[in-house]
C-alpha cells in the first residue's frame, strides 16, 4: 500500500506537467513542504521506498532530497533518515499559500522556453563549493588577500578613467602584457597581447568561441568522460554533441569521420577532467592532423595544469606547432580563488579582432581595476610565489588522501591515472554499483563527494567518486574519509574492517 506521500506526490504530478521528471517532483515536494502538507519536524519515507511506491528511479528521488536539503527544507539525522526542517529557508514557498495558488506553478514553468526547459533538466552545478571533498575547490583561505588588497586600494585611490568605462578591447591591456609573458614560460605558449581576450571565467569563454564560430546544428566532439559545464554551455548553443572516449592516452579522436567533421574539439590535454590522464604524443599529432584536414578548432581548457607535483610538466597543445589550429582557455579560479572570475582566451590571430568585438557586444566587460591589480600582482613576481606555495600545500595533502585510500580501502580503489598533478582524485567503484546513491549518502553525512557516473554522456558509465583535497588539511581529510568508508561500508562495496596495511 503506498503511503500518504507518495499518494499526495502522484496527485500533484498530474498539474506540473513541464520540465524533467526530477523537476516536476521536486516543484510537487517542495510545495508540499511550504504548505505544510507535509508536516515539519516529520519523516520523509526513505528514497528507495518513496521511488517504490511512484515508479521512478531511486537516483531521481536521491536527487530530489539532495535538492531539498541544499535549499534547507529537509535535514538528515544519522541512522534515522531525512526529516522535514522546523523552520523553511527564507525566500522559501509562502507556507500560507492557499491551494489555488499551486496551480500557478505549471504556468510558470510553461513559460520556459524548450532551450531553457533543457538547461534546468540537466543542471549539474553543486550548492557546496567548500569542505570535504569538493572536487576542483582551492584553498581560499592562503591567499594573500591583504597583499592584494593593498595592490587594489592604491589603483583605486586615482583610477584612470579607462578603468572605469566598459572594456571594448579584450580586458585590461597591462593583464594581456603579463599573460603573454606568463604564458609563455609556464605553458610554453606562443602568443602576443594582442591575441589574449579577459573572460569572466571559462563558462564565458566556451560561451563565446561557440556563439562566434559554430552555427546551430553543428557537430563539436568532448571528452568522455568530461566537464558537465562545457556539455551544458554546448547543448543551449544549439550544437551536435558527440562524446569521444577517453583512455590511458587521452581522447580517442576518429581519424576519418564518415559524417560531417566536427567543428570544435574540446580537450582537456595537461590534465584530462576528470581523469587525471594527459595526452600523448601520438594523440596530440593526430588532433592537430585532423585539425588542419578538416577546418577544425581545437578548444584545449588549461584549468589546473599549474599544480603538477612530480615530474615534466605537459607543455600546452596550443604551442606544439607554431600556428596551430587552438584556441587555448584558461582561469585563474584554482590558482588564486574562483570568486575573482578572471580567465582568458588566446586564440590565433585571425580571429583575435572578430572576438574582441564579439565579447563587447555579449558581455560588455569590466572590473578593468581588479584585472590592472592582477597584472600587477603577476608582474612582481607574487604569482608564481603563491602558485609555488600552494603547489607544496597541495602535494602534500595529495599525498595524505593517497595514503588513506591505499590503507583503508586498498589498492583497488587507488586512481588508475597518475595521481601526481591537480586538486582532486578518483576512487574506482566496482561496476554495476550505485555511485550517485552513495555521493547522496555522503552528503547526508557532511561529506561533499561527486559521483564519476555523472560526467558521462552515455549511459556505459564507469563507476567511481571525486574527491577534492585542495582545501581540507589533514585532521578534516582523516575525519571525513571516515566517514566515507563507513558510506562504503553500507554500500556493500567495503568490508567493515576494510583492508588496512602496516
């Protein structure tokens, strides 16, 4: 017999007829919530037996609860489940909403165009940026903000007026300076000021390239695996999306497409996303073949390619053949702090001038007094001093969550990729298992782990979870990888007494 919940749910669903399934059950539980429906202060059923009693997948109702305990209408007790908070988060539902209002929900979500409907049904970002174990979160904290801080406020005491108006001209030209510059040491980059484009961050500059270069219809590869953030920026813009595998050697390019050839290839080469693989030799000659065959643009997002710890440091594929077909995108959210929303583009010099133009039209750009800090701070050497700070920092915490994976759970679990460069790892989960319940499950506990499952285009996922180290020391990455186990543990995936070595 279903109970009252599901019943309520069932009933409601029949009126919220836009949007995902997931969408329209978590609108249904959320009002219910607000209207005081479902009382507060009581215990929901548990997701296996609510997605029982609606016929729908136990992820979706996982997912739903997730939802609903990051807006704060729902708390987790340990061992006794998910419990409707006492009091609602502001901005919440009116809980004094008379019945007939609920029927203006559908209409609001008819308003949402099918583009929009698409986006919202396939929005992965997460509520939790900081803790244990955020994948790709920094360490906020060991920035020199009061340094920088008094870089800005002596810009700001007489700023020029050119810092004060929109940018017109690819962001401030003191930051292009010392990127080139940068760049070119660092990453082995070949490029002038004048090919260098500020973004807010790499979203927009995925945003740009595909609005200024693809048309509607046209076919783009990724990385499968790969970045949800680019798939979703890729799919509103009205492109083919095509996932190509990833292996021990990087993206599996199809040397003789027999469709229409891509018009973009999105890479992640230093440091595949999420993976951890870079990519060969071989593999960089052949996208650089099939690049200039075919009239495509290869798009490689450089984002964490600084924090290396052993060995040669992957040069950028932009800078492998001079003129080459890349557009290179980079960001400085994991080497200062993601909050800043600087990246940039360096792209050839053919399209440096239609950009430029494209990007003022767009975004109309600024924080001109922020960007001439930066060119600043880089200029005197404090970048590469923080990068080199923060590059022990992060080994050394690399290495701790390495040493408890390889303690408690046992070699197995250990990533199958070089674990020696970036801000997170992947633990390997046997096949067949559940990896979104168990990141559910973690939540509920105070741990912020991300499901590898969920980076997959297609459904022949390998499972695992990312966990981010950057900014958890080692007394929180002790305690919350304890917590984890023990979710392991009751996943039926480790033995109680796990696998621990002398």
């Amino acid at each position: 017999m279903r109970s009252l919940y599901a019943d309520h749910v069932l009933e409601r669903l029949q009126f919220v007829t836009e949007g995902t399934l997931q969408q329209r059950l978590l609108t249904c539980m959320q009002t219910a919530i607000a209207e005081g429906v479902f009382p507060r202060a009581t215990r929901l059923p548990a997701t296996r037996d609510l997605a029982r009693e609606l016929s729908v997948s136990r992820n979706t109702v996982l997912n739903v609860y997730e939802n609903l305990m990051a807006q704060g209408y729902v708390t987790a007790r340990t061992g006794s489940g998910t419990w409707i908070a006492e009091h609602l988060p502001e901005g919440s539902l009116n809980s004094q909403r008379t019945p007939e209002a609920f029927s203006a929900s559908p209409r609001s979500l008819a308003a949402i165009s099918k583009r929009g409907a698409s986006l919202l049904g396939h929005a992965n970002a997460s509520p939790y940026q900081w803790g244990a174990f955020v994948p790709g979160a920094p360490d906020v904290t060991q920035f020199p903000h009061k340094l920088f801080s008094q870089i800005q406020a002596r810009l700001s005491r007489q700023p020029e007026v050119d810092r004060l108006i929109y940018s017109s001209n690819g962001g401030c030209p003191q930051l292009r300076e010392a990127l080139a510059d940068y760049l070119s040491v660092a990453r082995s980059v070949r490029a002038e000021a004048d090919q260098i484009i500020i973004t807010e961050g790499i979203h927009q500059a995925v945003d740009l390239v595909t609005r200024v270069l693809c048309d509607t219809g046209d076919t783009v590869w990724i990385e499968e695996p790969g970045y949800w953030g680019t798939r979703n920026l890729l799919r509103i813009n009205g492109l083919k999306i095509q996932a190509r595998e990833v292996d021990a050697q990087g993206i599996v390019p199809d040397l003789a497409p027999r469709a229409r050839a891509p018009k973009m290839i999105f890479v992640t080469p230093s440091h595949q996303y999420p993976l951890g693989v870079h990519l060969s030799l071989e593999r960089r000659k052949q996208l650089l073949d099939l690049a200039r065959k075919h009239k495509t643009w290869l798009v490689e997002d450089d984002y964490d390619s600084e924090f290396r710890f052993a060995g040669q440091p992957f040069p950028a594929l932009q800078g492998f053949e001079p003129d080459a077909p890349v557009i290179y995108m980079g960001t400085f959210s994991k080497t200062l702090y993601p909050a800043l929303r600087i990246g940039y583009l360096v792209v050839p010099k053919s399209l440096a001038q239609p950009l430029r133009i494209a990007a003022a039209e767009l975004y109309r750009g600024g924080h001109l007094l922020v960007q001439r800090a930066l060119a600043e701070f880089i200029q005197k050497g404090h970048y590469v001093a923080h990068i080199r700070r923060m590059r022990k920092l992060y080994s050394q915490r690399r290495r701790f969550l390495a040493g408890l994976i390889a303690r408690y759970l046992g070699p197995a679990f250990m990533p199958q990729a070089s674990h020696e460069a970036g801000l997170h790892l992947v633990i390997h989960l046997p096949a067949g298992c559940d990896d979104v319940a168990i990141a559910a499950l973690a939540l509920r506990r105070g741990v912020k782990v991300r499901p590898l499952s969920q980076y997959y285009m297609l459904p022949q996922a390998q499972r695992g979870l990312l966990l981010g180290y950057a900014c958890v020391d080692e007394r929180q990455c002790q305690d919350a990888f304890g917590i984890l186990k023990a979710c392991l543990v009751e996943a039926g995936i480790v033995k109680k007494e796990g696998v621990e070595r002398g």
